[in-house]
C-alpha cells in the first residue's frame, strides 16, 4: 500500500490535463485528492455519497454549499454533508484545494 503521495507533482500534472481534480488516495474509509481550477474554470462536481471535508492551499472565490456561498481563503477548512449540493466558482487566481472524503471517491 502506498504511504507517500507527492501532492506538489499532482498539481503539476492537473495544469496539464483536461481534468481539474486527482483522488490520489481511495480506500473503504477514506479517500483523498487534489482540486485545482484555472480562474473562471467551471467545477461541475455533483454530490457525494461521503462526507467531505475541503482544505484550502491557495486561491480564493466561492464555496457554494447547499445554495448558501462561503468566501474562501488560503489555510481554511469546509465541511460539506453527504448528497449537498456544492462547487467552488468565482475563483480570480488558481484555486488548489485538498479534498478527503469520509469513505470512498465516488
């Protein structure tokens, strides 16, 4: 099993691919990721069928959660319940967020 991930080589690699987002980790109880978007990319995730919890690394914009927006900045944490509706948007520079889910990435 893997022990190790290279988050900064996951952010490289999404600049470069049509994706914007990488779950470098997805077990039974756990999964976790990286997300990155371009200023005014589109976040088209739907919901989850986990709890999931957002790190900020860098960016800012929007954390819409349920129909309520949240402003986001570098260094916070959200929390997003299981089947909420939810997308980050009006990010003005690159957004890089960790993501880890409470079960598996689905």
């Amino acid at each position: 099993m893997k022990i190790e991930f290279d988050t900064k080589k996951y952010v490289k690699d999404l600049a470069k691919s049509k994706s914007y987002f990488h779950t470098f980790l997805n077990k039974e109880n756990i999964a976790a990721g990286i997300l990155r978007l371009e200023p005014g990319e589109k976040d088209t995730q739907s919901p989850h069928e986990s709890d999931e919890v957002y790190y900020i690394v860098k960016g800012d914009g929007f954390l819409s959660i349920g129909g309520k927006d949240y402003k986001i900045s570098e260094g916070m944490s959200y929390y997003v319940a299981k089947n909420i509706e939810h997308q980050f948007h009006n990010n003005t520079k690159e957004l890089i967020v960790v993501y880890f889910f409470s079960g598996q990435d689905s």
